[in-house]
C-alpha cells in the first residue's frame, strides 16, 4: 500500500566502506517521489530513533550527497543496539509523533531481526507502515541473497593486503599470519586466496572456521609451503580454532548483541608455527581497516550497495513491506546480477557458512568453485585496470657455478 508521510533511515553494525552508498542510493531515489515529505536520518540508528535524535536529510546539499556515496564508514553514525519490547513501544511513539510511513534499516542478521520486529509491532498497531531492510555486512553471511554489500571492498583490502606482506616475507624467508575477520563464518579470509593473481601468490595457506585442523597439520602444512617456496604466508580467520581444542582467543567480554569478543589468532598461530617449524615468525591483524579502507574499495560493490538502498525507498513506496532487499546472480561470466527481494523472516537472525565442497579436502584452502563466486565481487574501481591486483614479477635469479669451497661463518 502506498503511504504519505515521513521516512526514517538508520545504519546498524558494524560500518562499511560502502555502507553510504546505500545511503545515498535511498536518498536520491527519495528525492522523486512524492510519497516521502521528509526524509530523516536517525543518528546512530535505533539509538537515534529512541532519543528522536534525527537529522533531515532533504536539507542536504545534493553534490554533498553525491560525494557521500564514496564515503567510507556509516555516515548516519551506526550502534550495536539490541532492541527489548519497550524499545520498540517507543520507536513507535516516535515514528507516529513524526508522521513515520517509512522505516529503513541497514545491516546484518541482527539489523535484519530488529527490523522485522519493528515490521510485526507495525502491523499489530494502528499505524500504517512500511518497513524495508537494507543488506549491509563484511561477513557476507545474510541467507538468501546472493552476496552483501560491504564484503566485496573488504574482501578486496584483505586480498591485497597478503599479496603485499607476502613481498616482505619473501624478503627476508620468514613466515607470516595474517589474521582476517570472521567469526563462524571464512567469506572474508577464502577471499584472499580468491584473487592470487598467480597459483603461487600469497597467501598459500587459508584456514576457514567451517574446517577445523590439527596444530600438527597447521605446522606440516607451513613446514611443506616453506620448504617449496623459501616463506610462507597464512591467512585466518579471527574465529579459527584447533580441532579438539578449546578456541584460544576467545574473550570473557561481549558486544551489545552478546558476542564474545575475538582477535589475536595472528599472534597466537604465529607463536605455534615458529616453534613448530623453527622459523622465525610474524603476524598482522588487519582489523577495523577491513571496513573502511575505501582505497580498495570495489566497483561492483559500490554499484551493488546503492542499488539496494534505492530499491528499498522505491518499493516501499509501491507497497512492499516486510522484507530485504537481495542481490541476485543471474551469470557469473561476465558477471551479471540484479535486485531481488526475501522477507525479512527468513534472513532474521540466520547466518551462512561458506559451503563446504567450497573448502579443498585438507582444510587449507579454497576451490575452484569459491573462486568463481567471489573474484567478480572484487574488482576495483572502473579507473583502475580490469582487474584492480597487482602482479608482482619476480628476477628468476639465474644462478652462476661455485668457484670456490663452501663458506660457513662462526
């Protein structure tokens, strides 16, 4: 049903690098409809929304708009807000005090619940509403939709980042970690290895949640690349654990949606490896860079998240209410995707695990099939070249005959 009213928009979870292009996708796609009178921001989302802490969003200046949809971090300010019953009592205070038809949210699985909530409240009421969530995670583990916004830049940013830290292993013949975000879930981390641009390339070892290996398989797996290669590269997970054994670095503290904190797998795989192999060690944790280096951001990614943040606001106003926004894959090669639509119900609170078979057999690596799936998702910017990585040559070191005895220092 199409409404007159007001429209409130927020940002959930944690921020991406092209979480404002949805933002901006959804304002200008508002600026054309005569449905939306006015169209508020909630600052720092529900938190926003509680607080009446609002910003009108029609009073920006549209090149500022336009320049915003390249703006890495949520531009609204985001929260981790778990709404209770009352909570969601007053948000439909507010949204009712300010003439609130539309309510968008952008965000995860949790972001996608509250949503819902707020959907089903709307319904009991006698408020007409209509509410739309907006994908929106580096995870990349919404059900149901194809891929999420954020997770091609970030993915991409991780992907160079072990490309370019494999340069300095290969210097000095060290190992290396690096650890990548994901807690249940290896979308980011299998990225890595996605977009080697050679079979060879950094990282030659990925370890995923979904498969667990041993801490002897971890050393012999380093053990064997080092001994091909003269250095090893790792990539893990932050959620990574030993088979049989207890995560190692999960934290007593939680965040507001009560996960427990993670991170310094980097540092404690690195640690094992270096007594293991007898090689000398290092580790990187990429962390909050992975959702806001907007350097490597990701050209489909960024064309993909202003798409669902228009497609929110234009079938709100059609009528449609209750549900996400989804990308669609239609091919792979060229790559071709579309706007689809799921119900809210049937993203809320899920999560999705990357496929096993996606895995190879040892635990250690991507496939074939991971690899078509996600290298469209990371190409960079359309001024940048086709494929946006860096192919580093290497001298082939041409070897000459030993004139003389062998040489061993004291």
């Amino acid at each position: 049903m199409a409404l007159t009213g007001n429209a409130i928009i927020g940002q959930s979870g944690g921020p991406t690098i092209v979480i404002n292009a949805s933002l901006v996708g959804a304002i200008q796609a508002a600026w054309d409809l005569d449905e939306i009178e006015h169209f508020y921001g909630a600052l720092h989302g529900m938190d926003g929304v509680l607080k009446e802490d609002l910003c009108d969003l029609f009073r920006e200046d549209p090149d500022l708009v336009e320049e915003m949809r390249f703006v890495p971090s949520a531009g609204l300010g985001t929260c981790r807000l778990k709404p209770t019953d009352e909570d969601l009592e007053r948000a439909m205070e507010v949204f009712k005090a300010h003439n609130v038809r539309y309510f968008f949210y952008t965000g995860g699985d949790d972001s996608q619940l509250c949503c819902h909530k707020v959907s089903e409240l709307a319904k009991s009421s006698d408020w007409d509403m209509n509410i739309v969530g907006i994908p929106k995670t580096i995870d990349n583990n919404l059900v149901v939709t194809d891929c999420c916004p954020g997770f091609g830049s970030a993915a991409r940013y991780a992907a160079i980042c072990c490309q370019y830290v494999g340069r300095d292993a290969e210097a000095f013949g060290t190992l290396e970690v690096v650890e990548v975000m994901g807690r249940h879930e290896g979308w980011l981390t299998g990225a890595t290895a996605a977009a080697r641009p050679e079979p060879d390339a950094p990282p030659h070892l990925v370890y995923l949640p979904e498969v667990e290996v041993t801490r002897q398989q971890l050393i012999d797996d380093v053990q064997r690349v080092y001994d091909e290669h003269g250095y090893a590269v790792v990539a893990a997970s932050e959620g990574f654990a030993f088979a049989g054994e207890e995560q190692a670095t999960t934290s007593d503290k939680v965040d507001e949606f009560g996960h427990s904190r993670l991170g310094g797998v980097a540092q404690w795989l690195s640690d094992v490896i270096e007594e293991g192999v007898g090689v000398r060690s290092r580790h990187d944790k990429l962390g909050n860079l992975q959702r806001c280096f907007a350097a490597t951001a990701s050209q489909v990614d960024l064309d993909q998240a202003y798409a669902v943040g228009k497609a929110a606001v234009e079938w709100a106003v059609e009528g449609q209410t209750d549900i996400m926004v989804t990308i669609e894959r239609e091919k792979d090669e060229p790559y071709e995707w579309e706007c689809g639509a799921t119900s809210l119900m049937s993203v809320a609170g899920e999560s999705k695990a990357v496929p096993r078979e996606w895995i190879n057999e040892e635990g250690n690596d991507i496939t074939e099939e991971f690899v078509t799936y996600c290298k469209p998702l990371l190409v960079g910017r359309a001024c940048e070249l086709e494929t946006g990585f860096t192919s580093f040559p290497r001298f082939h070191k041409y070897t000459i005959g030993s004139k003389l005895e062998p040489y061993e220092r004291d």
